[in-house]
C-alpha cells in the first residue's frame, strides 16, 4: 500500500520546447529558480516572447533579467479532455501577468491545489518543473504563504 496523495511522485509527460540562443535562459534558468525575461537594456521593457529587439523603443541591447516570479491569473480553463500526453486531468491551463509588467504573459499550469480553487486575480508564483535540460515554469497560489 502506498501513502502518495496530493504528492506529484511523477512528473506529466511534457513536450519540451526547443532551446536556441534565444530561448535558452527561459527554459534553463529555472535550475537556479530564476524566471528569466529578455529585458530591454536602453528603456527596460521586458520582451515575451523573446526576440532580438525591443518592441517599444527598437533597442538592439537585450539582456536575460530575472524577475520575482510573482504573477496574477488572468483567466483559465480546466482541461478535462485528454488532447495529448500530459498532467493528470483534470488540470489547470492559464495565462498569467507577472507582476512586473502585466502585459508579459505565459500560459502555463496552476498546480499543487484543487482545480476549483482557481480564480482570476489569484496571486501565484513560479515553481519549476524539471525535464532533461528544461526547467518548465509552472505557478502556484501565493495566497496561504
Ligand atoms: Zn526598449
């Protein structure tokens, strides 16, 4: 008999993203549980998804930044449905602002609660889930702790 409830003991079955120069301080530097942005060096403005230059002021400078981790649920689903490989259902899908700059935006997983606790505006922040090279950054709620 085992005793594992309310333990994720295995972890869901991701598809990993591909890693380029780009992209790679996003999905590695959550080994040092750091959420990274590009982050505009001339004007400050955080750059999601990342690409080569700043889309408000057309900076060439460009510099991975590590935010709090602390973001807002903006909205959500519960996904019932068993589309492809993945977290055991039912699970959250949401899009989350990050506290530092509303309008940068991840659609990730709530994880470690019930699916009807979720709420939009629920307070959560950053927590990674490790595979081979990549650390996927999921959210959960901040609101107990
Ligand atoms: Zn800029």
């Amino acid at each position: 008999m085992t005793h594992e409830t309310g333990t994720r003991t295995e972890k869901p079955f991701r598809i990993l993203p591909a890693l380029d120069e780009r992209n790679r301080h996003f999905w590695t530097r959550g080994e040092r549980g750091e959420l990274t942005f590009l982050r505009c060096d001339a004007c400050g403005y955080l750059i999601h998804p990342p690409v080569a230059f700043c889309p408000r002021c057309e900076g060439r400078e460009v510099t991975p930044h590590a935010v709090s981790g602390r973001a807002t649920v903006l909205t959500y689903t519960v996904n019932h449905q068993y589309w492809m490989p993945g977290p055991e259902l039912p699970y959250v899908v949401a899009i989350v602002g990050i506290e530092e700059q509303d309008d940068v935006r991840l659609t990730t997983n709530i994880v470690e609660c019930a699916v009807d606790e979720v709420e939009v505006g629920m307070p959560v922040e950053v927590v990674f889930e490790h595979h081979e090279d990549v650390w996927i950054p999921l959210f959960r709620s901040r609101g107990a702790s």
